[in-house]
C-alpha cells in the first residue's frame, strides 16, 4: 500500500466479552473474543473509510498476536511496524456492562507485548511520512512501552507530523490516580487534537462543564478538542470557535468501540479537509461524520466487525432525518 498518512500508536489486544451487552459470563458460562485495543479500532476505522492508515506497536507471538496482525492487515492496515515478541503474550481485557450499559475493563497485561515496545523500535523516517500520529494513554502506564511514545512523540513534533491524543482513561491500569493525573496530562503539551469523554474532562479539570473544562485545558499547540457527550451529542473547541453539536438516534446494541470509530470518523473528515481547524464549517462537518460513524457502531455488536465502511457511512448521512440534523 501507498504509505500511511496517518499512523496509530499504541496497543493491539484481544477483547474477552460476554456474548450480548447485559450479560455475564459467569452466569452463562459463554464468552467472546475479539480483536480490539483503542488505537487497533481506529486504524481499522480509518482504512475502512479511505485512509491510509498504518499501525505502530507490539503483539506476543502467539495466537493473539498472528490473529491481530492477521485482522489489522485484512481490513488495508499496514503492518510492516507492528512487532511480534517472544518474550511476552499479547494483552487481554475482559469486558463487563454495568446495567447503564457502560463498559469496564479489567486487563491481564502484567509485562504484556505492548509495553515491551521500545524506544528503538520507532522509525523516525515512518513517523516523517506521515501527515498524523494518533496515540492513547495505555503505552503510558509501563516502562519501556511510555519512553517508546515520548520518542515518538518528539519525532512527529520535530519533523510536522501532527498529533492527535485520545485520552481513553483506564484507572486500573494505572498504580494511582494520582499517577494516572500526572501520566496522562504530560502528554498534552505535544497534542494538535485531544479527543475525551465527560468522565476523562472531569478527571482532568475537576470540571464536567464542557465549555469551562476545554478553555482550562486549552493550550496553544491545540488544534481542535472534542468531548463526547454520549446521546447528548459532543462539544468542540478550536482556537477561534466552540460549540455543542447533536448526536443521531441509534438503538444501542454494544457501545464497545463507539468512542474509537468516533475518532475514525472525526480524523479522517479532518484529515479530507487538510487538517484546517481555522475553518469551522470543515470543522463541523468533520465532526458530522464522527457522529455519523459512532452512532452505527453502536447498533451492531464488536468494535472491528461494528465499524462501517465509507459507503455505509455516506449512506447514513444520505437519510433524510440524518441529512436535516443541524451540524
């Protein structure tokens, strides 16, 4: 394939879930597995809507590991830094839903693959390449998986590559909150895009008002923030502008990978337009399309096998009670 315009960073891991949202699998003794792991979500995400997209992290050479890999490359992902190690298994996360249907996680990933990457393994000439970097917290919260982002954080920002930072809290990954507060912040000052939800901004910001927790959070660097708002829709801050926009209707069938074909939807429309977050009408529209991607996500069960192709999504927004929502 032609190179990535847009990398993601970060883990590839195999999601253990209970066979429908509501579920248990202690009390059905039923269980399904998946491909999954934020940034692994995305790339596919991107690639199933025209982006080349490439992805950059470690698997255990194992079953998990080739299935990832064999996964990431069938849906157009170019894989050619996606390491396979010996020494360690490739993560796992058990889903559970609370009975609002919010997903939790509880991750086997003591020395997993993914942390085991290492600051050697970033290609500056990959990153150059590229037109954006895309990076979660999870590499953050072990060693020498948190050097391997920094490197990599600094290359992008030496040679232009943007760089678009999904925060994607899981606070049982990290030893403290109070480590979770400082490991997730510092980060920032290298983001061009922050994507997080009202739980992560209020984490961040002690603020749950959207528009009082991004102007605290604001630094020059950013380009463009979003806060998902669920059904209540999301909010968006750029330098010159902010707004709260709608979600579209949708019967919930599985919020697993919502938030990651959100972020799909929200980079590539960004990424069609240049990356100009001066222009808010591209802005909006680009936002319109990441609501457009997450809202069929939901209605279909997984997170990879949920996310739509670009004809799916431009056959959403053709609807007319979608086409009428005011973006």
């Amino acid at each position: 394939m032609l190179n990535p315009e847009i990398i993601c960073l970060g883990e590839a891991l195999i999601d253990i879930t209970p066979p429908s949202r509501g579920a248990s699998i202690i009390t059905t003794g039923e269980m399904r597995m998946a491909a999954g792991g934020a940034p692994a979500n995305v790339a596919v995400g991107l690639a199933r809507l025209g982006t080349a997209t490439g992805f950059l992290g470690r698997v255990g050479a194992d079953f998990f590991g080739y299935h990832l890999k064999a996964v990431l490359t069938k849906n157009g992902v170019e894989t050619s830094q996606l390491h396979l190690d010996n020494r360690a298994n490739t993560a796992v996360a058990f889903v559970t839903w609370d009975e609002q249907g919010e997903a939790s996680y509880l991750f086997y990933r003591n020395i997993s693959a993914d942390t085991l990457l290492h600051p050697d393994d970033i290609d500056p000439h990959y990153i150059k390449q590229a037109r954006l970097l895309q990076f979660g917290s999870l590499l953050l919260t072990a060693e020498p998986s948190a050097a391997a982002t920094y490197q990599a954080l600094r290359i992008a920002s030496e040679v232009g590559t943007l760089l678009s930072y999904d925060i994607n809290l899981r606070l049982t990954a990290w030893p403290s909150e109070a480590a979770a507060l400082v490991g997730i912040t510092a980060p920032l000052a290298f983001t061009n895009i922050l994507k997080l939800n009202r739980h992560e901004l209020e984490f961040l910001t002690s603020e749950s008002d959207p528009l009082v927790g991004t102007q605290k959070l604001w630094q020059e660097n950013f380009g463009l923030v979003v806060v998902t708002l669920d059904r209540e829709g999301f909010f968006y801050r750029t330098a010159k502008s902010s707004g709260f926009l709608p979600a579209f209707s949708a019967t919930v069938v599985d919020t697993v990978g919502a938030g990651d074909g959100f972020l799909a939807g929200l980079l590539d429309g960004l990424r069609r337009g240049n990356f100009a977050f001066e222009n808010e009408e591209l802005v909006r529209q680009a936002c319109r399309q990441a609501a457009a991607v997450g809202a069929i996500t939901v209605t279909r069960p997984g997170a990879i096998p949920a996310l739509p192709s670009r004809q799916e999504v431009d056959a959403f927004l053709a609807i007319p009670i979608n086409s009428q929502l005011n973006f």
